[in-house]
C-alpha cells in the first residue's frame, strides 16, 4: 500500500533498507530527514551514506496521492490533521492554518506529515477473558502509539463475533479499515458509522440501530463525554480509548469524574501490543 | 465509359472528403457534449458527495464508448500512475478532437481538479462548466450550420466534377 502513497525514490530507499512489513510509522518533515519506526524505535533513512532530506515537492505529492487528486475530499479530515488514504493509511498533516472566527478553515503549506500504518496485532486475551465473559463498559487507556486502536478492534471483534451488536463509531476511518485490516477483523455484528462525527453518530445511530454496546476510538471532550453517560444511562455497554499514561493519574483527575463512573473496566496498555494491568471496580 | 468511372469516383471522393470535415465538427461537438456532461456528474458528485475523482471517472465511463471517455479512462489511469509527466497529460489533451483553444481549457480544466478545498473546487468548477457550456453549443452551432455546409458542398462539389469530367 504504501507505494501507492510514497514517491517512488522514497519507497524504493526504505525497501532497499527494511522490511516494509515491519514499519508501523514514517516521519517525513519538510528539509530534514525522513525518521520511519520499527517496533516503537526510530530510524533515520539514509541515502548512499547521508540522511534522506524530504522535498516540500515530495510531501505535496504524498497529500496529493493519498488523497487520490482529490483535495477537496479530504477536506473535513485535513481540518481535523489528518488525511486518511482509501486503504486506510492514516497521514497526520501539520503546516500552517487558516482561521476565521476561532475555526480552523484549511491547512496550508503542509511542512509535516506522519504516515501511520496499522498493524493487525494479536493479543493474548487470557487478562481479557474476564472482560469477555461478563462484559462492562471498558476504557482502554495508554499513551499515543502503543495500540489502543488495535486493541479496542480485538476487543469489538471478539464481542461481536460472541453475538453481540456493536457499533463502531469511526469517526476517522481508522479502526475498520486500517491496512492490511479488512471488515472481518471487526466481527459479523458490528455496524460501523464510518466518516460521521461522534457526536453525531451517538445521538443518531443510538436510536436507529439499538447497539448492545458502543465502540470509540480517542474520547475527546465534553461533549463526548456527555454522549458517553447517556449512553451508560439508557443501558448501553461503552468500549472506549483515552490517551492517558496510567489508569491512576486519570481516576484522580477530577476532570474525568463523570467519565470514570461510567465504565466498569479499565484496561492499561503496557508496551507495544501488550496488555498491562485490568482493573474491575466491581471487584 | 472511363470518364464516368473516373467522375464517379470524383464525386465519392469529395463527398468523402465533405462527410469527414462534417465528422470531424460532429466529433468535436459530441466531445465537448459528454465532457459538459461529465462536469455536471463531477459538481453533483463534489458538492454532495465530495467523492474523489477516480470514483467520479469510473462511474461516469461505466457502459459508455467514445472519444471522451477514452480520453477520461487515460486521465485515471495518469493519476494512478507513480510518475506524473506533464508530457503524457500534454499528449492525451491533443489527442481530443478539438481545437487548439479548446484543448488549452481542457488542460487548464484538468489542472484545476483536486488541488484545492472544497469550497475553492465547488467555486472554480461552476465557473468551468459553465465555460465548457459554452464552449458545447459554440461547437454545436458550428456542426449544424459549418459542419453539414462542408458534408453538402462535399457531395455537390463532387457531382459537379462528375458532370464536367463526363
């Protein structure tokens, strides 16, 4: 997939020097080497010998070709940081912005991207053979890049393949359809509100698909939270991720009060593709 | 018996030469039809679908033949393509059938797609279409009246030579 979306002089350096297979994350930054990641660690791309310097030309071609020559159709996801490509490749974009009136209206000469690419890691499910046998609303928390998204995917395929209906509120396209996962990675009784903001999609999808629990990648803000305890009060199980480095910092954060009281499992991603701690507070 | 061999053949022959001027306005006409056509399925399927344009093209060329949706399954397959030469975009614009003025707005109409945001796109793409609008019935207007007129003077001019050579 990726040399669809990579110049082919890029593609071709990383081919000569890794496993394609093996990277999960490519850093490229306008006039300044181009960094990729193998398990969590940082490599530099070399070119006969010297770090390879990335073109404004080259990240130009990579929006360009990720977004299929169609700018105009990414539009939403640019404003929100990101692009994501139609195999489901994750580029988060950074350059400047446009604002009008406090709102983010466009990005503009992007200086910075950050290819992601998902990875359909297995876990062990003996620490979440509790979860699935007497499921509760669950929060998956660590920090960025140590596989929240592909866990909460493990956890919604496994539930819906054990009967139940999920929902999968993916509002960035990145949990159903992340390289070289497909629609069977998320079980057979899941239905997947693709593209449409959580917030809307809560309010609606509640209602018109009556979910036995509801998936979410990254809870962010208020106004999710707000959906999340309603979810709770009408007796629908929440599976969710939140970017926090240990369970105890956010149990204590005030803040995350209301959010805390509606889930029942907390699940603390320790390294790379491996479960730490689960805590049940009915135990 | 020669002569009215050789004056027959006169005749098809600028008939011929009448009914290819006409085709080649005809050709142009259609052409500029389905491509004003293709720029009211790319506005619908922007401003509310906001679907890229390979989807765009593939719907639109599905069950249909010609000239234009040649030319459309050779732009796909240059924006699938790793290298992007400005040559072989060059090349596909002057294989159109039309003029040289036309094929400059064809380019500048391909060049304007995809780059920008979505309001910009919407914008720049009402003011294409009804560009290419415009630049359909000119066309249009041409075959009926320029194209059937060099078809007619084809076949007239044709019997006339008959008749002096006979």
């Amino acid at each position: 997939m990726l040399e669809k979306i990579l110049p082919s002089r890029i593609f071709n350096e990383i081919l000569s020097c890794e496993n394609m297979d093996k990277i999960c994350e490519i850093r490229i930054r306008k006039d300044k080497p181009i960094i990729y990641s193998i398990s969590g660690k940082y490599k530099i791309l070399e070119r006969g010998g010297q770090a390879y310097i990335a073109s404004q030309d080259e990240i130009d071609w990579i929006i360009l070709t990720a977004s299929e020559h169609s700018i105009y159709a990414q539009d939403e996801p640019m404003k929100q940081g990101y692009i994501c490509t139609k195999d489901g490749i994750r580029i988060g974009i950074c350059g400047q912005g446009v604002v009008e009136k406090d709102k983010l209206c466009a990005v503009k000469n992007i200086s910075s991207i950050c290819i992601r690419i998902g990875k359909n890691i297995v876990f062990s499910s003996s620490k979440l053979d509790k979860i699935l046998g007497d499921f509760g609303s669950t929060l998956i928390c660590s920090p960025p890049g140590m596989g929240k998204t592909t866990l909460l995917r493990f956890l919604v395929k496994k539930l819906s393949d054990s009967g139940k209906n999920v929902l999968l509120l993916d509002d960035r396209e990145e949990v159903s359809s992340v390289g070289d996962i497909n629609e069977n990675c998320i079980g057979m009784c899941t239905d997947i509100a693709l593209g449409i903001p959580k917030n809307i999609a809560y309010k609606y999808f509640l209602r018109s698909m009556r979910p036995d629990i509801v998936a979410s990648d990254e809870i962010f803000g208020d106004e999710e939270i707000d959906a999340i305890v309603d979810c709770v009060r009408c007796g629908v199980k929440v599976i969710s991720t939140v970017h926090c480095d240990s369970v105890d910092r956010l149990v204590k954060d005030t803040r995350y009060d209301r959010l805390c009281r509606c889930f029942r499992y907390f699940v603390e991603i320790e390294d790379i593709g491996k479960i730490g701690k689960v805590f049940d507070k009915e135990m | 018996m020669v002569r009215i061999w050789i004056g027959g053949l006169l005749w098809v022959a600028c008939t011929l030469v009448g009914i290819g001027i006409a085709r080649s306005y005809k050709n142009r006409a259609k052409f500029l039809h389905e491509w004003n056509e293709f720029c009211i399925v790319l506005n619908n399927s922007i401003k509310n679908l906001k679907l890229p344009q390979s989807k765009i093209i593939e719907k639109f060329v599905m069950d249909k033949s010609g000239q234009f949706v040649d030319f459309l399954k050779g732009y796909d397959e240059y924006l699938k393509s790793q290298i992007k030469d400005n040559k072989a975009l060059d090349n596909l614009v002057d294989k159109s059938p039309l003029l040289k003025r036309e094929r400059k707005h064809l380019r500048e109409f391909l060049d304007s797609l995809g780059k920008v945001d979505y309001n910009l796109q919407v914008d720049i793409l009402k003011y294409q279409s009804q560009l290419v609008e415009h630049l359909k019935q000119v066309a249009e207007k041409e075959y009926k009246t320029n194209g059937m007129l060099w078809y007619k003077l084809g076949f007239v001019l044709g019997l006339v030579v008959m008749i002096l050579v006979v």
